[in-house]
C-alpha cells in the first residue's frame, strides 16, 4: 500500500504489528502509528499467541514488541520470525539492563527502545528497524 507525499509522488508505507501486554499503552501506540502517513498499523496483539498469528496472516514490515511480554519478549520475537521471517523486531521495553538488550538482540530485534521516550523517538526507531 502507499501514501502521497507533500507533492502527491507515491510513498511507500511501512506495515506495522504493535505488540504489549498493557492495553493503554497499546491503544496510545497504535493512535501514534495511524497518524502516520508512512505507516500502516496492521494489527495490535495482547499475547504471544495472537502476536505470532497476526505476524503469519499479515507479514508486517516491522513488529514493535514488548520486552516482558508474557511468556517472554525474546521466545516471541523468535516465534514471529518462524512464521514472518522478513518481520523485523523493534524491541520496547521498560528496561535497559545489559541481559534484556542482549536478549532480545539475540532473538533478532533491530532495535531497542525504552518506554518512556518520546513518540518521534519511538518512530525513528520503528523506521529504522523496517530497513
């Protein structure tokens, strides 16, 4: 799918899979992704299960996914990969300790961004790890 830039030339749109335990949160992401014109948010999982079945069915670009997710950001991030292997992980996390990072990057993440940072912060980031 694609947007019209500022001069109405075609755009690429990065599809996108947001991934957290925590509703709120989830719900305030995917505002911020849909605001985007470069962005196509393709789905929002509350568990790994659903994470790794919306990965399968719409094979997003990139998959903003939470550190502590239950049942593990890294077994998820390794789950998505099986299933959409071109899906590149954009770890989100509370946490910045040296085993999280490092587990998550082992698990395939292109990136990894701390809660708490800024929604342009978070964007950069996302398109980043899509390339």
């Amino acid at each position: 799918m694609t947007a019209a830039s500022a001069d109405g030339s075609p755009v690429p749109r990065l599809s996108v899979l947001l991934c957290d335990d925590n509703a709120m949160l989830l719900e305030s992401l995917s505002d911020v992704v849909r605001a985007q014109p470069d962005l196509e948010l393709v789905g929002t999982a509350c568990d790994g299960e659903q994470a790794c079945e919306l990965a399968r069915r719409h094979r997003p670009d990139v998959a903003v996914l939470d550190v502590r997710f239950p049942g593990g950001g890294h077994v998820v991030a390794r789950g998505i990969a099986r299933r959409s292997p071109a899906t590149r992980i954009v770890a989100f996390s509370a946490y910045d300790d040296k085993a999280s990072v490092e587990q998550m990057k082992s698990a395939g993440a292109a990136e990894y961004v701390l809660k708490g940072t800024s929604n342009r912060e978070l964007l950069a980031a996302l398109r980043r790890g899509a390339v």
